[in-house]
C-alpha cells in the first residue's frame, strides 16, 4: 500500500508567533521593532505564507535564522526542553554541605555584635563630650 497521508503544511505564522511566544516577546514589541502596527503583526502569524524579505526582518527581530523560522517545530521544541530536564535532573539532587539555619544564626551574631561594638562607640563619644563641659 502506497502511503497517501497528506503531507502538513507549513505555516510561516504560525511558527512566528509560537517563536514569538517562547521568547517572551509581544506582538505590539515585535510590531515596533518591525516599524508596523499590532494588527499587522497579527495577520502576518495568521499567513500561511511569508515574503522572504519580510521573513528575513522578522527573524532578525526574534534573534532566530529565517530558516530556524521554517523548520521550526513544537515537537523538536519539546525534545529538546525533555533532553535538557534529564541532563540536569541530577544536578538538581545535590546535598547541602552546611546547614543554613546555622549560617542565619551566625549572621545575626556577627550583626548583634557590630551593634553592640557601634553602641559602645556611642557611649564612649558620649561620656568624653560630656567631660569637656
């Protein structure tokens, strides 16, 4: 049997605003730095098809290769975020070598006793002023 299955097609726009979208970018900031409206941003990610000088403004903006725009693909996005867990998940399991309520109470000794040593300081410029009198 001869495989028929329609081949998906690519949609520029798309891709754009899920490009968009992962940057973190909005369209009224991509629409300024392409020197357009919002609205126009917005049915430029509803084309399914885009000029290549047009595409090529466009993935400058979004800090992307024009190509990187046409072969992008969820899929590959989440492989890669998937790959990216695993290789640091055992970085996430680490031991602590001190114990951090032990680091605050030190802290706070060290700041009491600075307290401690301005306030004397205090006392002592105090009592010889009052001795000049």
């Amino acid at each position: 049997m001869e495989n028929t299955a329609p081949i998906p097609t690519m949609h520029i726009g798309r891709k754009i605003s899920r490009i968009r979208e992962l940057r973190g970018m909005k369209q009224d900031t991509l629409a300024a730095e392409l020197g357009i409206s919002q609205q126009a941003v917005s049915k430029l990610e509803q084309s399914a098809d885009i000029e290549e000088d047009r595409l090529e403004q466009v993935a400058k903006v979004l800090g992307v290769k024009k190509e990187a725009i046409k072969a992008f693909s969820e899929e590959a996005v989440f492989n890669i975020m998937g790959n990216t867990y695993h290789d640091n998940a055992s970085s996430l399991n680490y031991g602590c070598t001190f114990n951090p309520v032990d680091k605050i109470v030190e802290l706070y000794e060290r700041l009491l006793l600075a307290e401690k040593e301005k306030v004397e300081l205090l006392e002592r410029m105090v009592k010889s002023g009052q001795a000049d009198k």
